[in-house]
C-alpha cells in the first residue's frame, strides 16, 4: 500500500463576495425570480418567488430544463414558510476548497463553487434563509432557520419537490424505514409506482445512451441536528417529493437543514462526481496518518457463524491475506462467544495483517457501552469495527452516528457501517469511515447482472459501497468469473470485503494475481463507456497505473474500448478474461490512440492493467 500524507484531509476554504448584497428594502418585493451558477460550463438554479410567495427551484444545463420548478419550504412551530413568503435579501460568495481523502474514486479534491444565499420572511415575520450551491457537477441547497425565540426550532414538515419530466427513464429503488437493500427498478419518473423512493435516485431528462442529460437526487450534511430523509412519489407524475424519517424534528438552536443535491451532467460527469463530498464539512480529525484502506479477507459467506468461531478458521484467512498482501481480516458475528480473540490479533500482527471486528448496533448504542467496547478491542490490538443493523434514518439514529463517528476517531478505529443509510459527505467529515452497505449486494443472493451494472451510476456515486464481492462458493453469482473480478476496478470501497472461500480463490490464480495487484483507493477515475443496467467500462489510475473493469448485462459480444484515458507513451496492458476453462490472461502493447478489443460471454466482462513501459 502507498504511504499517504501525514494529514490527508485538510480543507483550504477561501470566500469572495461575488456581488454586491442587496439590503432590505420596498425595492426586495419587485425580485421574483434568481439565477444562481458557477458560470462557465454547469448548471443553473433557477428560483421563483411567484404572486402568492410560493418559493420554487427547477435546475437548467445548457439552455436545457433537467427539473422544472419544484416547491422549496417548511413548517416549523414559528410559523409556515411554505407560501407567502417576501424576498428580503440576496448575499453571494465563492466556495474555493482544497482537500485530500483517505478513501474514494479521487483522492485529491478541488471545490469550485459559486454559492448565493435568499432571504425571505412571511406576514408574521418568521424568516427562511435558502442557501443555494452551483458547481460544475450539480446543484445543492438546504434551509437556514433562526432561533427567533431562544428555544430551538421544531419541523414539522419539508415541502422540497423535485420535478423530473414524466418520460425520463428511471433506476430507482424503493425505501422502507431506513432499509437501502432493495434491488434497483428500471421504470420512468411517472411509471414507478406509489411508494418511498431511496437516495440516490437516478433519471435521464433528456437524450439517449451516456450522452444525455442525467440527474442524481441525494442529500448530504446529515447529522442528528436534523433527519434522514427520502423520497415520496405517487404513479402518474414525475413529483417526487422530500419525505422526512420523523414526524417532528427538533433543533436545540438555529437550523441548518441537510443540503438537498441535484448531481447532474452527462453519464461520466455524474459517475465521476464528487458533490455529495464537496458541500460537506471539512474533516473532524485532523492526524489521518492512521488511516489505511485495504483489502479484507472475510469468511462471513463461507462458513457463517461457525466460521467466525473458529479460530483455526480465522488463523487460514489471516494465512491467506499475508500470502496475497491482503491488509486485513474480518471476523463476523459469532466471534463474541469466543475467548481467542487475543490470540488472534497476536498470530495476526506476527504476519503483519490487521484484525476488524463485526458489532451488532444494540452493543454500542450508548456511550458506557461504547467506550467499555472500544476500550477492550483496542486492548487485544484490534484496528476497525463492521456496525450493523441500524436500520434508520431518524433523528435519534443519526445523533447516535455523531457519537460513535466521535469514539471511534477518537480511539484510532476504522468504521464499515453496515444495515446503515447511504454515505452523506460522512468519508469528509469522518474519514475513518471507509465503507458503508446500503446496497442490494452480495449478501442478498438474488443480485442480478442488470442490477450489477447500475450500481455504479447510483449507489457507488455518493461514497464508498460495501458489495462483498467474490462469493464464488454460493453458485449465486450474477456475472462471469472476469465480470465478478471487474468488480474489485468497478465498485469503489475503502475497505474491499472479499466473500470468496480460500479454495474458490485457489481454483482461479489470475483472480488471485490479479486481486494482490488492485488498490482499493484511487487517484482518479474515469468513465470510458456506459448505459445504467446494461454496461460499465470504468477505468481508475493509481499512480502511473490504470486499471479497467468492465461488466455487462446482456449476449455475448465483443467490447470495443477505445483507451484515450492513457498518458503519452506506451504501455503493456495485462487483460484478465473469460477463457473455455476459467480465466486466462492476455498481454498487449498500447498507446492512447488504440482501441481494446475483448471478446466477452453473456453477461461477462473483464478486468485489466495498464502498466507504462
């Protein structure tokens, strides 16, 4: 693993007024309608005030409409700030950010945005401040609410809508009481039927194939001064509306609400995008030396409970990662019966790999809990805790991840949520956090190959994505064996769990050679090709390095990649494919000029490295 900087997040913020603010006058009522972007290229929020003091957003890119306006507001206990409403007041600033991640699709990170600030107040006086945030990849904006009174600020409802034109295709997928597992739906934004939608919502508003014109909702910036939210949609229209977790959110002081995010572009611009990051706070831990991401061998699917309490089980998987240059172990539930876990950690250490535990939610759900855990486990040497089974978007939960993101920090420990919601910018702001689930992954055993290939565009865009891939010994793989290790280049995860049994991985040695290669972290990544459900062709450098994956869902046929993403010079690229008997490997010289030319099975694909010579 390459040694990374002493201090990998640090944020270098810098803010200009970009304009001059317009003060509070009889002048404000005449404003109905704002623009707000970055300027150049990216898209633009258009706000509306219309005659009754309904407030609106709709989103353009180009001179095209990617939204139409969709209603902005809330109602809290000082009153509705939903309708009649009056502009007060317009302040403009540029956002200019500099920060480097421990985990992600690019490690080093420039923000560049434009960011204008509304305020507005109704009959009674009640104010709503509208922050509005334009980038080059997207569109942010959340609610600033005043303590008017000095007791806090109590929401009882968010009217955010989005408005997504009725035809755009849709990979949506459907939300149930903070559950992220289900399996993506290719519909239309009027076609989904009546339910609760999960962030990230995908649509394409205009076009075909990678070309078009693409919109990813999510949220970021959520902690336990708010709440989770998704989205509400009724069939017929492409409404979709912020539905939140709570009936009643409860603020102990003015209220910044989460930032609702419209990722939009062509297919690559939101596939390499890094919004949800990008409006987040900087990081809360200043030293990140400690922080390593890896590869995780993991015997969960191959053995269960007994596996994990086995310590012999446990010693051939620490064996194994040593033999391949694998920096971790996970042991998962079931370890807690055991009295070896000293002993493990001891053999570990010895051949220099590194032990995470798996914790079930309720074992540390208080804060006596909490540090009596984390205080033993970092007494028997163990480096990361996998956290299960929250299964909640509510406020409450989220102040209980603004606790254990704290101890964890605190004491050194990497985190792998599981049973958990979706990355929010939390790998910014808390980078020990090197993966999170929320994904209808390998765990589930019905994983499809069209559901492997959307995966990249929706899920795996807002953060890292814990598939567990590699779990040959189920028979339950979706995709060919060259498709299956395409997914250690597609699927982007700090901490990779491979699922695979030892002597699945004994059976296949290019799988074997090729994963001893393939970092977990990148320095940047590439969309080469791509259709939602269909195909993914990804390629991610690491160093002088580039590695490709490509999956596919459909007949066999042959992949045409053209490799314009190569630097100048020549280079010696190693493809690992499907052969009549298993995975063969194949080595070409290429420049940047060539096009690669593999033939893949049904759905099949390949995985490759790109070496310069």
């Amino acid at each position: 693993m390459r040694v990374r900087p002493s201090v990998l997040l640090v944020a270098i913020a810098t803010a200009a007024m970009a304009g001059s603010l317009l003060a509070p006058s009889a002048q404000a009522d005449d404003h109905r309608s704002w623009a707000v972007s970055r300027g150049g290229t990216g898209p633009t929020a258009n706000l509306r005030l219309a005659d009754d003091g309904r407030l609106t957003l709709g989103v353009g890119l180009h001179g095209r409409t990617v939204l139409e306006p969709g209603a902005l507001g809330i109602v809290t206990d000082e009153g509705d700030l939903t309708s009649g409403l009056k502009f007060v007041h317009r302040s403009d600033r540029k956002v200019h950010e500099r920060y480097t991640a421990t985990v992600g699709k690019r490690l080093k990170r420039t923000v560049d945005q434009t960011e204008s600030r509304f305020d507005f107040e109704n009959a009674d006086g009640a104010r709503l401040g509208v922050v509005v945030r334009a980038a080059a990849d997207g569109i942010a904006f959340r609610y600033v609410v005043p303590d008017a009174r000095g007791d806090g600020v109590k929401v009882t409802k968010e009217a955010s809508t989005f408005e997504v034109p009725d035809s755009a295709p849709a990979w949506i997928n459907t939300w149930s009481d903070g559950n992220y597992e289900a399996a993506h739906q290719s519909t239309s934004a009027a076609g989904a039927a009546d339910d609760d939608y999960a962030y990230p919502a995908l649509f394409r508003t205009r076009g075909t194939g990678s070309d078009g014109d693409y919109v990813l909702l999510s949220e970021s910036d959520v902690t336990g001064t708010y709440t989770g939210s998704h989205l509400a949609h009724t069939k017929g229209k492409g409404e979709y509306r912020v539905s939140l977790a709570d009936e009643e959110v409860n603020s102990s002081g003015p209220l910044s609400t989460p930032w609702r995010t419209v990722t939009t572009g062509d297919l690559a611009t939101v596939t390499e995008s890094t919004l949800n990051d990008d409006v987040a706070p900087a990081s809360r831990v200043k030293d990140t030396s400690w922080i390593e991401p890896g590869k995780v061998a993991w015997s969960w699917m191959d053995g269960g409970h007994e596996a994990q309490r086995s310590l012999e089980k446990q010693k051939s998987m620490v064996d194994y990662a040593a033999e391949h240059h694998w920096e971790y172990t996970l042991v998962d539930d079931g370890w807690n019966t055991t009295d070896w876990m000293p002993q493990l950690t001891a053999y570990a250490k010895e051949r220099g790999v590194k032990v995470l535990l798996w914790l079930h939610y309720t074992d540390v759900d208080t804060a006596d809990e909490q540090k009596a855990m984390f205080d033993k486990l970092a007494g028997w040497g163990v480096v990361g805790v996998k956290i299960d089974f929250m299964d909640s978007d509510q406020q409450v939960r989220y102040k209980w991840y603004d606790g254990i993101l704290k101890e964890t920090a605190a004491r050194h420990l990497l985190v792998d949520f599981h049973g958990s919601t979706i990355p929010h910018g939390i790998q910014r702001t808390w980078p020990q956090v090197m993966s999170m689930e929320a994904v209808h992954g390998a765990e589930q055993m019905n994983v499809t190959a069209p559901n492997v290939s959307v995966l990249p565009y929706t899920r795996n865009v807002v953060g890292s994505m814990d598939f567990t891939p590699m779990d040959f010994q189920t028979g339950k793989i979706p995709v060919s064996d060259a498709a299956e290790l395409a997914l250690s280049v597609v699927y982007e995860s700090g901490l990779q769990n491979f699922a695979g049994s030892l002597e699945e991985y004994r059976k296949r040695p290019e799988l074997e050679k090729f994963l001893e290669t393939v970092p977990t972290v990148w320095d940047e990544t590439r969309l080469v090709a791509g259709d939602p459900g269909k195909k993914t062709t990804l390629a991610r450098r690491d160093g002088n390095r580039w590695f490709l994956g490509n999956v596919t869902a459909g007949e066999a046929h042959t992949e045409k990649v053209p490799l314009r993403f190569l630097g100048h010079g020549t280079y010696t690229i190693d493809v690992v494919r499907d052969g009549p008997d298993g995975l063969v490997r194949e080595s070409h010289k290429v420049t940047a000029d060539d096009t690669l030319t593999v033939d893949v099975p049904a759905d099949g694909g390949f995985a490759a490295i790109a070496n310069r010579t």
